[in-house]
C-alpha cells in the first residue's frame, strides 16, 4: 500500500508535529488544478492571526510554524508544518493565529469556496480532508496530555523521534531553530541546547550542521522519548 493510498486512520499518530499528510491521488490532482504556487522569503507571514481565513494551504516546499503571542508576552508555537502539510484546515472564519516561514517556503494555496465546490463533486476527497483535521487535532490532544508529564529530556527525544518518522533515513533536518523548539516544547531555547549536548555526549545523536542531525542509538531515544 503506497502512502497516497493510506486512509487518515492507517496512519501513525503525530503528536508534536502537524503531519496532515496529503489526500488520495486523484484528489490530489484535483486539488492543484484549482491551487495557485505561492512563495515565501524566511520569517514572511503566510497570514497573521485574525486575518479571514479565505485559503487552505499545502506546503510543498520548507517549512512553516503556527505562533500565537500569549497575553504575558511570550511567543507559543503550536505546530511546524513540512513538506505535505496542510495549513488552516481548522480554522473558521478567521485564523487563529499566525503563519510564518521557516526558511525559504512554496506553498499551494488553495479556495476554500472553491475547495466547497469540488467536494461537492467527489465527496471523497472531502471525507479525507475532515480526516486529516480530526487527525490533526487528537494529535494535539496527544501532546498537550504527554508533555504535562514529560521531563525535558523527554520532550526534546520525543520531538526528535517524530522528526526521525518523518525522515527518509537517519538523518533529521532541522529547519526550526533551538528556540523554535522551546517555544513549542514549553522549554528555554537553554534546556534545549543543554538536552541536545547531554543527547550529543551520550552518543544518541550526532550533530551534523546546525540544521541536521543523525540519530545513532535509536533504542536509546525511543527509551527516552517513551518514557512519560
């Protein structure tokens, strides 16, 4: 079974990162006939908090965080969106927050009275549209429940081996800075860079460039990393 062909439910759950995955094949051609490229520079807005929510989007390209600024002044990431995600599914009349890139991103941007049209057309495409949204917020859910019990350590190597899901191999890029990280794991950008050294020094994982890694004792993090 290809990974176009998996129904929302076949899939493993994501519980720190969005993972909206993307609809069947030939929903998928539909979809781009009636989305339009856009693209960003680093740190551009996608949309900001409160602006109507008029599009989804799909990310082909880079990545993107979800931020919403809590009333204290600190900055909270809610998800990071990759390559196949869908940004907005959840949103109702206007974003509740902001959109931002990563690094350089290309997105689809996609109707939302359009995409009203072309499920009335093929219905299945809506049914996993409504998949991927409800997927995406259990997932949530998941994570807001496990890292009230997580230490930081646990936090970072559950981070991390969702990343390694994602990955094609060992290696995980690592788009997102350390204090990305913290704002999404509700850690310091410090705990952070303590918990890669300790992860780095204990051989778990090996620094390749700021942005990417390698995961060398994968037990060991999964140990970790499940520990909650």
């Amino acid at each position: 079974m290809t990974a176009a062909a998996l129904r929302p439910s076949d899939r493993a759950s994501q519980p720190v990162l969005a993972s909206f995955g993307a609809p069947p094949v030939e929903g998928m051609a539909a979809l781009d006939r009636i989305g339009t490229v856009v693209m960003l520079d680093r740190d551009s807005s996608l949309f900001y908090e409160g602006d109507a929510a008029d599009y989804y989007f799909r990310v082909i390209k880079g990545a993107v965080r979800s931020c919403k600024m809590l009333a204290d002044g600190r900055r909270h990431i809610g998800a990071f969106f990759l390559a196949g995600d869908f940004i907005g599914l959840d949103a109702d009349a206007i974003y509740p927050f902001v959109a931002e890139a990563m690094t350089s991103v290309t997105v689809m941007r996609y109707s939302r009275r359009k995409i009203d049209v072309l499920i009335s057309e093929q219905p299945r495409v809506a049914t996993y549209l409504v998949g991927i949204m409800r997927d995406g917020l259990c997932s949530a859910r998941q994570r807001m429940t496990a890292l009230g019990h997580m230490t930081a350590m646990e936090r970072v190597a559950s981070f991390l081996l969702e990343l390694a899901n994602r990955a094609d191999d060992v290696r995980i890029s690592l788009p997102m800075t350390r204090t990305d990280i913290g704002d999404y794991l509700g850690l310091t950008m410090e705990t952070v860079s303590r918990a890669f050294s300790q992860l780095k020094n204990e051989g778990i994982i090996k620094q390749q460039n700021v942005h990417e890694l390698a995961i060398v004792d994968r037990a060991a993090l999964e140990n970790l990393g499940e520990a909650a």
